[in-house]
C-alpha cells in the first residue's frame, strides 16, 4: 500500500492481482478505506459484461488509478502504469487452463520489464520456481517479523505410517487428536485442511480389484456419502454407488481414501461436543456463500472448520490457534500458532 501510494504521488496507476477476489473481501475493504473507492476499480468472474464494461472505461480513462482483480485483470487498459503486484503469488489460480492459456506472473514480468517497473510478488509460502529465480537477483526481501509482532508458528510433522503401526487407524494422529481436544477445552479454533472432497476417493472390489472410474476422464469416481453416489470430480459425472461388482459380480465392496465429508463424520464421532462447518464445493452454494460460511465460523465461534483449499486462503481469525494440512498421503503437517 505505501508502495501504490508512492506510485499515485507520481500520477502513476498500479494493478494488484490477488488469487480471487470474492475470497478476499476485507482486503478490498483495506484498499477502499485508504485511497477512497473512486479510485479503485475491481475486475473479476462475477461481473456482468455491463459492469466489466464500465470498470474497463474507468480504468482507461484513467478514472480508476488502482485495479484490484484475479490473473484477467493483468490485461487491463492501464495508462502510465507504475507498479503490479501479485499477492499469493504462488497460487495456482495465476495459471489460465482455458485457452487462450497463459500464466498471469508471466505476462505480469513482461509488462514489468517493457515499463520499467517494479513487479512484487508477495507470499508467505512462495513458489519453488519464483523463489528460485529471485534468488539469482538481489530482489528478495523477506520479512523478520510476522504482523502484530507475534510468534512464528511450530510446525510439527507427523508420519502416518507409524501411527499405523502402533495401531492408530483414524484420521488423525495421536498428537492431533490431543491437541484438538485442548483446543476444544480452552474455546481456540481448529481448521483443518484436507485437499480432497466427498467421502472416499476410490472405490474398489476386494475380490477382482475392479475400481469405478469415469469412462471419459479415466480417473476415480469419489463416493458423496449423503447421496450415496460416485461422483467424477474432473466432469461432474456422477452414477449411484455400487451395490455389487460390475466386473465380478461380487459383494465386497470396500471404500479408499479419505475426503473432507469423511473426515467431518471421524470428527463428529470423535469429538461430539464441539461444533463443526465444513468448506468445499459440495456446501458452497446459493444458499452458502464462502463469506456466509466463514463468517458463521468467526461469529458463532465453531470449534472446527474442516475444507479443502478454500479454508486456507489467507484468511484472519485470531482465534484459530491449530491447522493441519495435508502434505503428501502419508504425512500431516500441524501449526500451531
Ligand atoms: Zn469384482
Ligand atoms: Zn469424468
């Protein structure tokens, strides 16, 4: 913000790309509280053509001197632009799978070297290849202190394969299980993240090893519990699950992997005195916003907010005091703040 303000002294403009905007409401707030909402203009999916005409007009004729959107805002009609910066700059969302395809920090580095200027890549966990390339420059500026001074997280890294062995088959490590608990104990928050939805990612005949799969995409379907369905989470398939063997006609059907509706079921059973809200595509919807979600997770003060990635983008709730993400299928990765 000192660095756009920098910039507007210079009768310069700036664009900021952040992964989505909806996601992000009180940074939007920030922006329009401290340089006044006139000057700010926001480009994103949810617009209608008529507004996103209207935002494009302001921008180019230099009405709006700050543009705030997700990766498409890098092509926005920006005259004497002096700075772009891409927060979360690791994340994936920067990357444009639909044609025409293209990569937003890319186009973002060309902007910046034609113009002259600076481009800032902002993250807490940048990735492997900015961060690789930034240090082959001076450019890295790192910071000491965490806002409001306070500590850096422990992390703690636990292998799943021992606890199999010392016969713990839940979810959740023993460590996780108690650290839960006291949270539950104390009024803290938990979030936990688990990159998979639905309730077992795979599906599998133990007699002939047959595996429901979609015909068109070749992956997995993953069984939703509460429908009792297989779902094809690349093309929305989705059939009724399976009652026996298509192959081998059999009844031995057993259920794999473990998504987010699965593990909020092992929390429910595990720890029935706390409130719970889960966070994926399946509960977003009309009727729940992200916002009205995490909102009620903030405002109600729930125990344990379970989701996949949408729990884990750069959010503020000083209550949450533990987070276990998922890292690879063996491990689990806890901060505690
Ligand atoms: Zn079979
Ligand atoms: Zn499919």
């Amino acid at each position: 913000m000192q660095l756009i303000g920098k910039v507007l002294k210079k009768n310069r403009t700036a664009i900021v790309l952040v992964p989505e905007i909806s996601l992000t409401p009180q940074m939007v707030e920030r922006f329009i509280s401290r340089f006044g909402e006139e000057k700010i203009a926001l480009l994103h999916s949810k617009l209608s053509i008529g507004e996103r005409y209207d935002e494009w007009k302001r921008i180019e004729k230099k009405e709006a001197k700050i543009v705030i959107g997700a990766r498409s805002a890098i092509f926005a009609p920006m005259k004497d632009l002096g700075i772009i910066i891409i927060d979360e700059e690791h994340d994936s969302s920067y990357k444009s799978d639909m044609t025409p395809k293209y990569n937003a920090k890319e186009i973002a580095l060309y902007l910046a070297k034609q113009s002259n200027i600076p481009l800032v890549l902002g993250s807490a966990t940048p990735s492997i290849s900015s961060y690789y390339e930034i240090q082959q420059t001076d450019g890295l500026i790192t910071l000491s202190k965490r806002a409001n001074n306070s500590k850096l997280p422990n992390v703690e890294i636990v292998d799943m394969k021992k606890e199999l062995a010392i016969g713990n088959r839940s979810m959740l490590s023993i460590r996780l299980d108690e650290m839960i608990q006291k949270n539950i104990e104390d009024k803290k928050q938990t979030i936990l993240f688990l990159n998979r939805r639905g309730y077992s990612t795979f599906v599998m005949c133990r007699d002939c090893g047959y595996t429901a799969t979609c015909n068109k995409c070749n992956i997995t379907l993953t069984y939703h519990m509460k429908e009792n369905k297989l779902k094809c989470h690349y093309c929305g398939y989705e059939r009724q699950n399976l009652t026996k063997c298509p192959e081998c006609n059999g009844s031995n059907i057993r259920y794999f992997g473990a998504g987010t509706q699965k593990l909020e079921s092992e929390i429910n059973k595990r720890f029935p005195q706390a409130s719970t809200i889960r966070m994926d595509i399946d509960t977003v919807s009309r009727k729940n916003s992200y916002q009205d979600i995490l909102n009620k997770f903030k405002d109600e003060n729930i125990d344990i907010l379970i989701g996949t990635q949408m729990v884990v983008k750069g959010h503020h709730f000083p209550n949450v005091t533990l987070v276990r993400s998922y890292c690879s299928r063996q491990q689990y990765v806890y901060v505690r703040f």
